[in-house]
C-alpha cells in the first residue's frame, strides 16, 4: 500500500514530460546560453554570429594542419627517417 503510494508520485509520465521540455532547450557550445532547438536554424548554436564563429574556428584549426606540415618539411631532414608521410 505505501509502496504504491510512492509510485503514484514519481510517476514515469511526469519524468518522461520533464525530459522533453529539457530536450526542447540546448546550451550554445559557444556563449553557453540557452537556446531553442525548434525553430532554430542556428542549432546547436543560439545564434547566427555564434555558429560563424564555430565554423571559422574549425576553418582555423584546418587551415592549422598544412600549415604544420610544411614546418615539418623544413626542419625535419628526410634522413631522420620521416618515412610515414600521409
Ligand atoms: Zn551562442
């Protein structure tokens, strides 16, 4: 009898509901605000500004590897056995 009575109280529904409205809502991976998924055209990003500069941080770090290759091409002596080129 008591044991049902808990039940009745956390039921699985509720949990379930509390876990869509928290789906609804996502945290920017760039300023960390909250923002909507629906409707969003920016997600996961809270805004267009945001997004941009997640993508010219990737642009950057891209941009980054050849960059890092070529500096390995000119310190680093073919007789060292840099054999393992990609
Ligand atoms: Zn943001």
């Amino acid at each position: 009898m008591r044991i049902e009575k808990i039940r009745s109280v956390f039921h699985p529904k509720s949990a379930i509901r509390n876990l869509r409205e928290r789906m609804k809502k996502i945290r920017c991976p760039r300023c960390r605000k909250e923002a909507t998924w629906e409707g969003n055209p920016f997600r996961p990003f809270c805004s267009e500004r945001c997004k941009l500069i997640d993508l010219g941080n990737w642009a950057g770090e891209s941009y980054r590897v050849p960059t890092r290759t070529q500096e390995e091409e000119e310190d680093g002596l073919p007789e060292t056995g840099n054999s393992t080129v990609h």
